[in-house]
C-alpha cells in the first residue's frame, strides 16, 4: 500500500523566516536550576567519599579532630603570608584526595566575594585609619575619603581567613560519608542531640529539593506564558507554602516511623573503623603544619 502524494510532499521552506525566539529563564527557573545542581552535589557525595585519597583512607575522627584543628588555627592566623599557605594546604589536600576542583570552585569564588563583598566599609579610612592608596571623594586633609593600606590588609585577612575555613569544612564533608561523619562526632563527644539533627537535616535536605523542584517542574508543565512580577510573586508565596506543609508531614511521619523502629540518633556501622598508625601519622602532620602556620610571620 503505497503513501498518499500530500504525506509524501515537502513543504518548501517560509523565505526569510525569523528565527524561534527562545524564552528567557527567569529568576525562579534559575533558582529551581541551582537547587537541581546542589541536590546532584549531595547525591555524588557518597560516591566521592569512597574513592581512594589522602582523606578518605583516615578515620572520621582524626579527620575531625584534624580539620578542625585547622580551622582554629586559621582563624588565629594574623600574617597574610601565612593564611595564603594555609589555602595552599587546602588546595594539597583536595588533589591529594582527589576532589575535583570544581567541587571547591563555588567556594573559591563565591565565598571570598562575599566576604569582600561584607569587609567594603573596613577599607575606608573612616574605619580603619592609615596610610591613603586611593582618595574616593574630597581634597585636602581633611573631609577626605579613602582607602588605606591598613584597610587593604584587614579585608585580605578576612577574606583568606574566610575562604581556608570554608574550603577546610568542604573538604571534610567531601571525603566522609555522612553516616561515618556523623559516628566520628559522637564518638568525639558530641551531644546525641546534635548529631540527630544533624542527620535528620541532612536527609531531608534531599526530599526538600526534589520536592521544590517537582512543585516548579509541575508549574511550567502547564505554564504557556511567563506571567506577570506580581503573579509569579504570588506563585511563589503558595508554592512556599505547600513545600513548607508537604516536607514537615512527610517529615514528621517519617521521624515518627524511625522512632517506632527503635531509633534514638545513635549512629552504628557494619564496620566501624578502628584508630591506627595512618590516623596518628595524619594528626601528626596536620599538627606540625598548624604549627609551623603559626610560627610563620
């Protein structure tokens, strides 16, 4: 049975057709984007923690008491020269480990913007008094301001310190599954408290994202236009609100079904790692870098 000749004919094509206009992304879908992309990060987090590395072969414990062992001593670092070898250890430990760098670029970049972002009014010589690099408005010697060197100084302070701590505590929660994270914790005395919450956040973290993202994807499934500033505002307002009574009944459900199971925010693994000769190598190395950070002047 042969095609009928309308089926089998082409339409010549429109001459000078304007070309499809694509719809622009709004602020919602670029939002709905992001949390899309963070609930991938969270998801792959398990995945990179098992890999082989530097971090991932050390206890959880060591780890945190190594880690954070850095972070104290970052935030009690005052010489610049000193904080940016303490982002130079951040960026060893993340080859050595493994973790892509794109993992960290976010905080490389973001964080230490926004802490530039928030330091702005310290470079002042209104705030901090010292020699003028740069006069913003005024002449003469007084009425005049401007930026200092000492101003300089305490913002770039601010932000390495900023940015070691951030890249420090990422690193951490990169190269450790969440459930031995959270075992490392309250073996190191943590209240069990804490490290339910902790646990409980971190797995609703995931069902809050994907529910946020159903409820959008649901939106402009039926959606043929972009509305007005006004109604995606009011869109907004109830779609916060039906994710905000949808997560805390699944939530308490859920708790209360793990309660009914015998759940009381102990954390238990098949195989709990035992502390060895690599966790006090690690401690040790950890512990001679702080302290030749605070040596460094």
């Amino acid at each position: 049975m042969s095609l009928p000749s309308w089926l089998i004919e082409r339409t010549p094509p429109v001459p000078d057709a304007p070309p499809p206009v694509q719809p622009r992304r709004n602020a919602v879908r670029r939002a709905m984007s992001g949390l899309a992309g963070l609930l991938a990060e969270l998801l792959a987090n398990d995945a990179l923690a098992s890999q082989p590395g530097l971090l991932q072969e050390v206890d959880a414990r060591a780890k945190v008491l190594g880690v954070v062992g850095l972070i104290v001593v970052a935030t009690l670092l005052t010489a610049l020269p000193a904080l940016a070898g303490a982002y130079v250890l951040c960026l060893l430990l993340a080859v050595a480990s493994h973790v892509p760098l794109r993992r960290l670029a976010r905080a490389w970049l973001a964080v230490p913007l926004f802490s530039a972002g928030i330091m702005l009014p310290a470079l002042l010589n209104v705030v901090t008094p010292g020699h003028a690099i740069c006069i913003l408005w005024g002449q003469g010697d007084t009425g005049v301001v401007s930026i200092t060197d000492a101003g300089v100084a305490v913002a770039a302070r601010f932000v390495l310190r900023t940015a070691v701590c951030v890249s420090l505590a990422l690193l951490l929660a990169a190269t450790t599954p969440s459930a031995r994270l959270f075992r490392g914790l309250r073996a190191l005395g943590l209240p069990r408290l804490f490290v339910l919450l902790l646990g409980m956040m971190q797995r609703y973290l995931t069902v809050f994202i994907r529910a946020a993202e159903e409820i959008h994807l649901a939106k402009i499934s039926r959606a043929i236009t972009v509305g007005t500033v006004r109604q995606e505002q009011a869109w907004v307002a109830a779609g916060m609100g039906a994710l905000l009574r949808r997560t805390q009944a699944l939530g308490q459900s859920v708790y209360l079904a793990m309660v009914a199971r015998g759940y009381t925010g102990e954390v238990y693994l098949l195989d709990d790692a035992r502390w060895g000769v690599t966790e006090w190598v690690f401690l040790a190395a950890l512990t001679a870098c702080g302290a030749a950070l605070l040596l460094w002047h």
